[in-house]
C-alpha cells in the first residue's frame, strides 16, 4: 500500500471516529463535572514541555493530542496529561450577553449559561518575569441548571503562542486567533513549537484561527441560520482589581479577591478599520465565582475544538 493510500486510510478513519464520537456524546452537567474537578485538589505543580514529552516510543503524542481534541466530545476523560498547556487553574462561573449584536446563539442579547473554564500557560512556565503564553479554555452550558445535562460548546482563546511578559492573566487579551511574537530564546524554543504546529496543521485544516461556531449554534431552532464572528475576545474588566502573585494561579484563585469573583469582558468582531485593527463590540462578561487547582483539572477536564469549516459573519 501506498503512502498516498495509507494517508487517505488514516483520514477516513479519523473522519468516521469523528463521526462516531459525535453520535455518541450525550452532554453532561456542570456539577457532574465540576465534581469532578474539584474531587483531587492538589498544590500547584510545574509541569515541564520539552520535546522528548511529546512523543513516546515512537509515538506522536502531541499529533495524537490534536486529533483527539478535533473529534471527541466528551467533557471528562481517563487520565490523560496537557502537553502544551500543563499547567492550570479551573474556574466556575457565569456567561452573560448584555448587549445587542448581530450574533446568535450564545452571542445574542440576554444569553445566559453556566460555564467551566480551565486558564492555563503555554509551555510551562507560570511565574512573572518568564515568557507566559496565556489561554482560557471555556466550556459553556447553555443552562442556569447545573444539574441539566446538555452538549457544551466549548471556545479556546490566547494571547500569544509563543508567550509575553505580561504581568498579569487579566491584562492579556486573549483572542480565538492568537498572536505570534519573538522572544530571545525562541531558537530553544523552535524544535517544540515546530512539532506543535505540525502536529495542529495535521489535525486540522486552519489551526491558525479557534473557530467559535459552537457558541452561535447553541439554541437554533431547526433551518435558523447561525451568525458567528469572526474573531473573540476575552479580557479581565477594567474594573476587576488585580493581584500581584508570582504564579497566574494564585492571581486568579478567587478567594483572593474581596468580592470572590473574576470578571473578564466578552468582545466580538468580523471587520477590522483602515488601519488594520479589529473592530471590536464588547457585548458582555464572564463572572467567575469558583476556582481550583486539582488533578482532575490537569489530567481529566477535556476541551472539545470543533474542526474548521465556512461559515457566516453576517446577516
């Protein structure tokens, strides 16, 4: 058998594993999983990403990570280690649009739904003054039950892959297309974000942009057409005080906080300006009131990314 054949036998595979993963998945609620999450806390680790914890007797952990991440839906799954993002914080809170656009679904005025957010740094480093590549993966209940099972929809957002020295988690935009910047050892670097973005492009067709369709398709009625934007953005509220902590963990526990609560803003946009910049609507804000570190976190909450595909920007 051809290479040309064994490529197009691994596709169909993965097409009809998809498929299957999809028929299957029932959904979940937020207090199964947030169970579950909060059922191991442990004192924060600091997990390691080096090129030799990417693949495994040759196996291409990371090409099996991406593909993983593309068609199962499951919202928990066996023990299984991050290995780009190791290191993180899980957070429970609140979605809430309130403000018109031309979205649907979860972007709509008045939405509301439950959410389960894991914040987390590319590569392993957590502590000011390193390069910290700063994501927010949020998983959205469309429900104020936490005891409804429902199917989520589940968004990724980072502010640079490669990481910055930004002092704090909620000073970092984080968008659904993140950006790319040099650092001095990016040369050190360059072997483990070369197999990263391989295995990704492997995975999917545009790894360059986290589609969030999922949210603009969430409550359609049948032969209602989806609007999505183009690009998100999530971002601590101007009015969220900070806190100064060495770790992004220990900035974003909540109790640390004398409301106990974390505020980001929801921004949207499909058109930039002459000058290039995104023309971005803040429409709302998530307001997390729970947070953890735990094994269960690091090793079990499972983010689902919907492949890429063509869809509309506007009415």
């Amino acid at each position: 058998m051809t290479h040309r054949h064994l490529g197009a036998l691994a596709l169909i595979t993965a097409t009809l594993a998809s498929a299957s993963s999809a028929l299957a998945y029932e959904g979940s609620s937020v207090d199964q999983v947030w169970g579950q999450v909060t059922s191991d806390p442990y004192e924060k680790p600091h997990y390691t990403v080096t090129l030799k914890s990417l693949f495994s007797w040759g196996r291409n952990l990371i090409l099996d990570a991406g593909q993983r991440t593309v068609s199962d839906r499951e919202d928990l799954l066996p023990r299984f280690n991050k290995l780009v993002h190791s290191n993180g914080i899980c957070l429970k809170g609140e979605w809430n649009v309130t403000e018109d656009s031309q979205y649907t679904g979860l972007f709509t005025k008045g939405a509301r739904a439950l959410i389960i957010a894991r914040a987390s740094t590319a590569f392993g480093d957590t502590e000011v003054g390193k390069y910290r590549g700063f994501g927010l993966a949020g998983k959205l209940y469309p429900t104020l039950n936490p005891n409804e099972v429902v199917k989520t929809a589940n968004f990724f957002a980072i502010d640079d892959l490669t990481g910055t020295l930004t002092p704090h988690f909620l000073d970092a935009a984080l968008t659904n297309e993140p950006a790319l910047s040099l650092r001095p050892d990016l040369i050190k670097l360059a072997p483990i974000a070369a197999a990263v973005g391989s295995a990704f492009a492997r995975a999917d067709v545009n790894p360059n942009i986290r589609q969030v369709y999922e949210l603009s398709e969430a409550g359609l009625a049948a032969g209602e057409t989806a609007v999505t934007p183009q690009w998100m953005q999530v971002v601590g509220s101007v009015d969220q005080p900070r806190v100064d902590a060495a770790d992004f963990r220990d900035e974003l526990l909540v109790n640390n906080y004398p409301e106990q609560k974390v505020r980001f803003d929801i921004s949207v946009a499909s058109e930039k300006d002459a000058a290039g910049k995104k023309n971005w609507q803040t429409i709302g804000y998530i307001e997390f009131t729970e947070s953890v570190v735990s094994d269960s976190c690091d090793h079990a909450l499972h983010f689902h990314h919907p492949r890429f595909k063509g869809v509309r920007h506007s009415r």
